[in-house]
C-alpha cells in the first residue's frame, strides 16, 4: 500500500482534472503546481532553500499557464523536492512520517500526463492520417486514409 496509494492517487488526480474543459484544465494545474511549491514553507526544515524553491516553482508555474510542459516540469521539480525532504527534510504532513515519499510516488504520474500535453485520457490523440483540409483547399475532398489493397 505505501507504492501503490500514492499511484493510485496520481491517477486519481489525472481524471478528475481531465473532466476541466482546456484551457481552464492547464490554468488549474499551473495553479496547483504553484501550491505544491509552497507546501514545505511553513515548516520543510531546509530553512532559506524553502523560499528559494518556491520562487524557481512560482515562476515555473507561471510560465506553466500557457504551457503544458512547464507544468510538467513543475511537478518534476516538486517530485525532486520531496526526495530532499524525504531524506533530509521534514515531511510535507508532520504527523505522516511517508508523507514525502508518497508525495514522490505519485508527482511523476502527475508529471508524464501533462508533459504529454494534459489530455483527456479517454480521448483518442489525432493522427497525422486523419486530416482534414480545411476548406477550400485544394487537397479538400481528398481521401484521408491510404487504401490497403
């Protein structure tokens, strides 16, 4: 339970923020990617270096509202952190001696999805082969998918 919870988690975070319509869904997570940059501040245990990071992570997240992989890096940077708190910090939940390792557990799952762009995971990625042209073009009518035979 100590792996599979805070996995289970990310994933949890992952659907329920899929159900944001975009560009509200990236702004949310800019957002919240800039809240897990302060969480250690009120008592992380690694002094000046609390503030330094919360300002790398703001400006991250701010550059995150127009940006996907900003956030991803966000939470990147935040999973990073959590190792150092994990191993000579204090945990992000005082009374939760894990709290910091769980929180790196599952800040990488949080990560991949928005560095592969914040979709909807039940949504299917458009492909090359299923262009449209847009109309009046001159390619406009033309079939979008080779024939195998």
């Amino acid at each position: 339970m100590r792996y599979t919870a805070p996995l289970l988690i990310g994933l949890l975070y992952v659907t329920l923020m899929s159900l944001l319509p975009e560009p509200r869904r990236r702004r949310v997570n800019a957002l919240m990617v800039a809240g897990a940059g302060a969480a250690y501040l009120s008592g992380g245990g690694l002094g000046g270096w609390e503030f330094a990071f919360t300002a790398v992570t703001t400006w991250v997240a701010y550059r995150g509202l127009d940006s996907w992989t900003f956030i991803g890096v966000g939470w990147l940077l935040h999973t990073a952190w959590d190792v150092v708190h994990h191993l000579k910090g204090h945990p992000i939940v005082p009374f939760a001696h894990d709290a910091s390792f769980g929180c790196a557990l599952c800040d990488p799952v949080i990560a991949a999805w928005c560095l592969a762009g914040g979709r909807r995971p039940w949504e299917r990625r458009p492909t090359a082969m299923s262009f449209r042209a847009p109309a009046g073009h001159p390619c406009e009518g033309a079939p979008t998918r080779r024939s195998t035979s």
